[in-house]
C-alpha cells in the first residue's frame, strides 16, 4: 500500500536516499563531464560540444544523475526508484535539451538532459542549469556563442548597431535551453520576427516540439501591460489543448522592455500527429492569430463584433458604463445587442428580446424591479424572484 502516513514515509525515504545518492556522485558526475571532453578532443570531435562539456562542469551545471555503459551514478543508481533506462532506446536529442525526467527531488518535471556520443557510446546526464550558467552572456557559453554568430551573419547586421543591441536584448533574454535546443536556421527566424514586430508590441509565438524529449515548448511575447495570471493560465490552455500536452510548467518574464515573455513546456504523446510549427508555417500563423485574441480586452473584442458604420464615441460609451461584473458575464458578441436597446429605450421602458430559442433578455433603463413583476407566471407559481 502507497496510501495514507506510511505511503508518505517511504516516498520521503526514498527522496532522501536520491538526495544522498547525488551528493555522494556529484563529484565524479563532473569529473566525467571533463574526461567525456578530453575524449571528445582525442576523437577530433567538435571542439565546441568538448567546450561545452568543460563549461557544464565549471559550476554551471547541478548534476542529478548519470547513465550509460556501466555507469549508473545519482538518481540513476540501480537501486534507486527512478529509472533512465528508456533514453538509450531512441535518436540523441540535441546536445542539451529539457526532457520530461520526473525525478522527484527537484521541482520542475523537465531538467535538463545532455546526450554526448563518444566512440559509439551514449552517457546522458540529468541535471539542472545553475543560476551562475543562466545568467552568463550568449556569446560566451559553448555552442550556443556560435548559434548567436550564425544569427548575426544571417541578418548581416553589426552587434553594435541599434538593431544588434535589439536583437542582443532578445537572445539574452531567450531560455537557455532553448536556444541550445532550436535549429539555428529557425532561431535566425524567431529573431528576425521579434525585431520586425517590435515597434508594434504585438504577440507573437514560436513553438519547439521534440517527440524524441516527449516536451513541447512556446515562447509567447506579448504586450507587457497585457501579461497577468489570467491571461497566462488562458494563453497555457491554448497552446496545451492546441499541441496535446500535458504537465505543463511555466517562466514569466516581464523586463523593462514593451514585451512580456511567457516560456510554456508541457508534455507531449511524441507518436501524435501534429502540423509543423516552424517559424512561418501556416500552423505558426493561425496559432499567433488565435493566442492574439486571447489577449484582446473585452472593449476590445466588443470593438470587433460591431458592424463598421457605429459610432465609435457610442461604443466607447457604453463600454465605459457597463461593469467589470457584466463583462465577466456577457460575451462581447451578445453586448453590442445590448448596446442596440439600450441606445433606443427611455427611462423606465422595459424591452424583452428572444435572441435564441432558449435565451430571453430583458432591458430595463434607468430602474430597477422584481423579477417577478416583469414575469408574472412567477408569482402563480407562488414564488417571488
């Protein structure tokens, strides 16, 4: 039995035992991320992924676990609940990437995995990115520096003009495991779009799906006045029910920019078919569009669904006077009906309108009154409302 105190007991137990089994390994988990290097520049292997490995063990990487040929170190000890066993039994991923790994000692579900192939052998080491690794300059951390130069020549633009100050802003800014995880070629892309958008502070998104990680992830940029709890939960549900995932986790960032940036990954069934979300794809662009409706205002959305001839001093009017309680109630849609009484009734007048075969709406301008007095089969029926 897993229920109840004892249940409890032993999943504290056993999270106190991967916590012991990290610490005991840590040491040699970073000692082999340096002589996976050192093997790496005997091999005459990229020079840049042996870098990243030295990077990864100069303090910029927690290591939690590592597997491979005969090696089974923290939480991938043999004994251990967790089991790594499956990521031996697909394609390398990128380099480094997050991956869904519920490891039950850190809270996020998706830590990092980098995947390394020396001599036809796979280590895999899960871990966590230090605060010291996150916040370093892109054009200093090992692969991703020469992703960041790809994208400057690409442009053709200089890192010191106003436009590579710009786009230097959204690079740093970018989640580093995304920008090891995105082809460059879409990168170049994703960051061409941020700058040309830039002055009109619209949303934009960029989807990354990765069947061989099980993840998906969305970065979303939007007006930074436009970005609270509300609109994030309704913009993960989107991009959730949009890509089929599930167990998603979030990054907020709001800077001194105009934009906000909302950083979604969730799970995903990676036998699924889904479209491409490559930057520019007709997927991508329907899934801005609909994320951009999201984040419209109720005046806003009222503004859309009226007809071109009425007069804008009215609408704003009467979108003034309504309350934050009938906006919650009443789709914007159904509102500008409203508007068409209202703008017609006299003090006092009541209307009664039948806009569906199972919805009656009544007006009532400048008063108030029972229910029941506006319907009397009501008080037959010896209630009073």
């Amino acid at each position: 039995m897993n229920d109840g105190p004892w249940g409890a007991l032993q999943a504290l137990v056993g999270a106190l035992e991967q916590v012991g089994a990290i610490q005991a390994d840590r040491p040699a988990m970073l000692l082999a991320l340096g002589r996976l290097a050192d093997d790496l520049d005997s091999a005459d292997e990229d020079p840049e992924t042996a870098a990243l490995l030295r990077w990864l063990g100069d303090g910029n990487f927690v290591p939690l676990g590592q597997t491979g040929p005969e090696v089974n170190r923290g939480i991938c000890r043999p004994h251990l609940a967790y089991r790594a066993q499956h990521l031996a039994d697909r394609a390398l991923p990128p380099v480094l990437a997050r991956e869904y790994l519920p490891t039950g000692v850190v809270r996020t579900q998706f830590p990092v995995l980098v995947s390394i192939r020396v001599d036809d052998e796979e280590q895999f080491f899960i871990g966590l990115l230090s605060t010291a690794g996150l916040s370093q300059s892109v054009f200093e951390i090992p692969v991703v520096r020469r992703a960041v130069s790809a994208v400057f020549d690409d442009a053709d633009v200089d890192v010191e003009s106003f436009v590579g100050e710009e786009m230097t802003d959204y690079l740093q800014n970018y989640p580093l495991a995304e920008l090891f995880a995105t082809p460059t070629d879409d990168l170049a892309k994703r960051i061409d779009a941020l700058v040309d958008s830039a002055a009109s502070s619209a949303l934009d998104v960029f989807v990354r799906v990765d069947p061989r990680t099980q993840t998906a992830a969305g970065l979303v940029y939007l007006p930074r006045e436009r970005y609270s709890t509300a609109t994030r939960l309704r913009l993960q549900d989107e991009l959730a029910g949009e890509l089929g995932g599930s167990q998603v986790e979030y990054t907020g960032h709001v800077g001194e920019g105009p934009r906000a940036l909302l950083h979604v990954v969730m799970r995903i069934d990676p036998d699924a078919d889904r479209p491409s979300y490559a930057t520019g794809s007709p997927a991508q662009r329907a899934l801005r569009e609909g994320l951009g409706a999201v984040i419209l205002t109720w005046d806003e959305r009222l503004a859309e669904n009226v007809p071109e001839e009425v007069d804008g001093t009215e609408l704003l009017r009467f979108a003034s006077a309504v309350s934050p309680s009938y906006q919650e109630l009443r789709d914007p849609r159904r509102a500008y009906d409203d508007l068409t009484h209202w703008q017609a009734m006299s003090p006092g007048e009541v209307v009664v309108a039948a806009p569906d075969p199972r919805t009656v709406v009544i007006y009532l301008c400048d008063d108030s009154a029972d229910l029941t007095d506006l319907l009397p089969v009501f008080d037959s029926l010896g209630v009073r409302v």
